[in-house]
C-alpha cells in the first residue's frame, strides 16, 4: 500500500520537520488524499494496458484464434522541488526563542514548496522543462480526443450537472476520490445543486474537517486550477487566453494515480552558517514525482464556463 504524506509525518521525530509536513498537508485537499510510493532509483518504470486480447464465439470443430494483450512502458521520473531559506544570525541572537524563528521561516518555504507542487500537480509538463514532472492535465491528455476527456462544448459551455455526472462516468473501476477544481466551479455546483433542492452533501475530511461533497465524492478546491482556458475543437488549446476552466476526476492508489517520492519523502536539511553573510542556511528539498498507472481512473471535463 503506498504511503500517504500524513503517514510519513508519524515516521519522523524532528519537531521542525513535523510541523513543516503538518503545514503541508493542513492546507492542501490533494496532499490530504495522495498516495505516495517511496521508490529507490531515479525513477519507476511501469507497464500501463493498452488492448485487451479478443474474444470471440466459435462452432464445435473451428480453429481457435490466438491474442494477446499489448502494454506500453511508461517511465515516471523523480524531479528536485525546493529551495533554501536563510536565517539572519543577529536576529536569532537578539530574539528569546530561536525555533520558533526558524519555524517560521522554514514554514513559510514550506508554503510556497506546497504551492508550487499543487501548481505543478495540475499543469506540470516535463515537454515545457525536463525539470517539470507531468501533472494531471498532461497524464489525462486534455489537447487530444479521447474516453478519459469530456467536453462542455466545442469552446465551452455554461456547466451543467449532467456533464458532472458523464466527467465522474468517465472514471472506470469506481467511483473518484476527489473532484478538483476552481473555486469559480464549485460556486456553479453549488448554486446548481441548490436550484435544484438538493444542497451538496457535507461529510468529513482526511484530517476530520468538513468537506463539500457532490454524490458522495469529496471537492476539492484548488486556487491552481485556472479560469482561463482556451478550449477549440473540444480539446484545450492553452491554459490562458479565454474563460474555460476544467474539472478534474481523480481516483488514488496504487493502480491508479499515485504520487512518487524517494524515501526520505520531504527533507529539511540545515546547511549551516553561510561565508558571504551573517546567517544559516536551511534547505527544504523534496524528490517527487507523479504516476498514473492506469489511464481510466482519472478524466477530465474541460470548457467549463460560468
């Protein structure tokens, strides 16, 4: 079973490094929900089904034919997230509790690391920078025609709830684990539901927080997903540039979508005293990665128009 970011956070004695993965996961709905494989390596290679074999009926005395599966071998490749935060030595001199300043400042690094993940999560593209990992919106492969893409319209359209039902129907083997989306889109369901007497669910989260829920399934809101997309032939073109956003069904776990780590999974490493300054580097680094095992547990909706 893969191991979830809140699991890991139980592994780990340090108070600092703690309260950084507490401050992660609190404030990110995907982080909350994410499965993690800590893998040795650079990378996971993996064999995703691509045709079944065929069936057929045959009379007594016909010769049988034979097929076989085909599979593609897909790669996932763990990329470098992070950066270094300094802390002036006069200020952790001159003030009466030095970790709470470093806390502080190694919790807010940490903020922008769970910013950009969540920002990378759904529009990473390793095409755009090998740096990148793929992020959902590449692994679904909203710019081409396909099961797992369900669009409002040839350039959009005012969301319905039908078309949320079809966008959680595109998700084979059950149900999604989460719908992600803009805030923008959540308020259109929200207002839709109520038009239509039937406010959405509320239940409980990951972490025992409230969650909205739309038949069952958790939204999840993500200040990531833009309202800006350009939709042209019932695929997106570009993420700017219109008022197109997309909806995002995700289903978790190992089979399905997965987040991919090294085994030491979020790392805060003190550098130490600086020579060109009066301070002490922190460094918060994080080899991460996503994987998408199977192609049918996650689907999009795009064109989605207020």
């Amino acid at each position: 079973m893969a191991l979830t970011l809140t699991e890991a956070e139980k592994l780990s004695n340090d108070v600092l490094l703690q309260g950084v993965i507490e401050t992660i996961i609190k404030e990110s709905p995907v982080l909350q929900m994410l499965p993690f494989i800590q893998i040795q390596g650079n990378g996971l290679t993996y064999a995703r089904e691509s045709t079944l074999p065929s069936i057929a009926f045959y009379d007594v005395g016909d010769t049988w034919a034979e097929s076989t599966p085909t599979f593609a071998q897909v790669t996932s490749t763990l990329k470098i997230m992070g950066g270094d935060a300094d802390v002036d030595n006069y200020l952790r001199s001159t003030r009466s509790n030095i970790n709470d300043l470093e806390a502080a400042v190694v919790e807010q690094k940490a903020k922008a690391l769970r910013h950009t993940f969540e920002e990378y999560f759904v529009y990473g593209n390793s095409a755009t920078s090998s740096k990148q990992f793929d992020g959902v919106r590449k692994l679904i492969n909203t710019a081409a025609a396909s099961a797992q893409l369900v669009a409002a319209g040839a350039t959009g359209a005012t969301l319905t709830l039908t078309m949320v039902d079809e966008l959680i129907d595109a998700v084979k083997g059950g149900k999604p684990d989460l719908l992600l989306m803009s805030r923008r889109s959540r308020r259109k369901i929200q207002n839709l539901a109520r038009a239509a007497g039937n406010n959405l669910q509320v239940g409980q989260g990951v972490l025992g927080e409230q969650v909205q829920l739309y038949n069952g399934i958790p939204i999840g809101v993500s200040d990531w997903v833009l309202d800006t997309h350009t939709v042209a032939g019932s695929v997106e073109t570009a993420v700017t540039g219109s008022t197109c956003s997309a909806i995002y069904a995700l289903r978790f776990g190992e089979g399905a979508l997965c987040g991919l780590s090294s085994p030491e999974m979020l790392q805060v490493e003190r550098v130490g005293q600086l020579e060109t300054k009066d301070a002490t580097r922190h460094r918060i680094k994080w080899y991460v990665s996503l994987a998408l095992f199977s192609t049918v547990t996650c689907a999009a909706l795009i064109g989605v128009k207020d």
